[in-house]
C-alpha cells in the first residue's frame, strides 16, 4: 500500500460505512447522501451515532440546508468528520453553530504488515479475560461506553443504541464486532471492529478510568490485531487522537492523514 491519498481514502470510507451502518440498525432510513456530503440519523438524540461525513469543502449554505437544518428540525445532535484535506472555514462553522473538537489522526496498515503483543504484562495474567462481547452482553458494553459520558445526555442515548442492538439478530448486525476486557468478571475495557468492503476499522476503545494505567487498553488493542490478522481483509483502519497514535504505531499503523471532527448541539 502507499501510504498516501489512496489510504486516507480508506479511513474515510470505512468512516463513512461504519456511521450509515451503526445509523442504519435503528433506522430503516438513516442515510442520506449529496455530492461530498454523507448524513446518518439514528433516531436518537446522540452525537455518537446522528453523524455527517465530509470529503469536499463546499458552501456553508450547503452543510446549513443538508445538514445543521435537518438536525435543527429535530433538536438532536451529531458530530460531523470532515475528511477533505483543505479545511472548512472557522468563522463560518461558528456561525451554523459548530463547536470544534480535538482533530483524529487517520491511520492505515496493510495487514500482514500488523504485529500483535500476544503476551499479557504480568500484572495482568490470570486476571485480565479478553473476549468477544456476546448477545446477552451488549447492553453491558453499552454500559461501559456510557461511562465516558457520565452526566451527559449522551450517557443514556448510548445505553440505549445497546440495548436496541441486543434485539437485532446477529446476522443482521455481522459487520460490527464487539470485544471486552474483563477483570474479576467485571466488564472494564471494550472496543469495536467494523468490516467494510475494503477494510476493518478500529472504533471505540475505551477503559473504566477506575482501571486505567495498568497495560488493559493495550492489552485489547493487540488482542483485536489477532482478531485482525485472522480475517480475510487485506486493509486496516483507525482513527485515533494525537497524543495516542504510539499504540497503533507500534503494531505497524502509519499515519496517512488528519480528521477535522466539530460537534453540533441544538
């Protein structure tokens, strides 16, 4: 693979299919697309899972018409992920409302370039159980990526997607996969792969903050390489923040890009 404008194009794709997905399993109609512009709405009152995806820069009038209007309208918010490498103006996004968030470094890696850490620190063996999230344990999972929004209305809209998901049946949602780190039975880390056509993309790696600093964020990370390195794509992609790019660096990630991220709430 180059490393180049072909890889940011996966990061921004698999983006792209994981928001119209993720939207797509609570709402029949969830995806709406224009030149440049892609709007998922889940139904719920949550920037996590209500997203906009931009590849162009194109008149504020456009994003206000297609996309702040249409969330306005239903007094919800939604992150938008503009992936274009020419920024948007500052001024006018203040202006529709945008609250600017900390950008994402985009990262790809060919697989068989990936190198997983399969051996646990050793404060950590015999007590951290890395494994796949079943259907009975999704409204847990839910529960755990609430935490990073405790006291927030996002909180609960998260709990809820999760438990609206343990309804679907699990064909229905075989592109995500959820995995979890567990310690003492309790439910602590968890992350997420998705499968695009062209690749897998790492979202959502969170830890309980009552667990942080012990090697369990890296421990599930490698452990979703492993997951990786036994499927069929040939492509891997993440989005991660600046100061944690180490992690996927280490594994064999490049870095092929920047993701300017703004927030919306009504």
């Amino acid at each position: 693979m180059k490393y180049s404008l072909s890889a940011k194009n996966l990061v921004n794709r698999n983006l792209e299919a994981h928001a119209s997905y993720c939207a797509g399993l609570m709402n029949v109609d969830a995806t709406k697309e224009i030149t440049g512009v892609l709007r998922t709405d889940s139904g719920l009152l949550s920037h996590s899972f209500n997203q906009a995806v931009t590849t162009a820069v194109m008149p504020s009038r456009i994003l206000q018409r297609f996309v702040v209007d249409y969330f306005r309208e239903r007094h919800s918010p939604f992150t938008l992920w503009h992936c274009a490498n020419r920024p948007l103006d500052a001024g006018e996004m203040s202006e529709l409302g945008f609250k600017r968030q900390p950008s994402m470094v985009a990262m790809a890696a060919e697989v068989v370039r990936l190198a997983a850490d399969e051996e646990l620190p050793e404060n950590l063996q015999g007590k951290l159980e890395l494994a796949p999230v079943t259907t009975e344990s999704l409204e847990e999972y839910g529960q755990l990526q609430a935490l990073a929004y405790s006291g927030e209305r996002e909180g609960p809209q998260i709990r809820k997607f999760y438990q609206a998901l343990a309804q679907v049946p699990e064909p229905k949602r075989s592109r995500l996969r959820y995995f979890a780190g567990r310690m003492d039975g309790k439910m602590v880390a968890g992350a997420s792969l998705y499968a695009s056509a062209d690749a897998l993309g790492f979202y959502d790696l969170f830890v309980d903050e009552q667990y942080r600093g012990q090697g369990i964020g890296r421990a599930l990370f490698h452990y979703l390489v492993e997951q990786l390195q036994s499927s069929h794509h040939k492509h891997a992609v993440a989005l991660t923040p600046a100061d944690r790019q180490e992690l996927l660096l280490e594994a064999g990630f490049f870095a092929v890009g920047e993701v300017a991220c703004y927030r919306f709430e009504p």
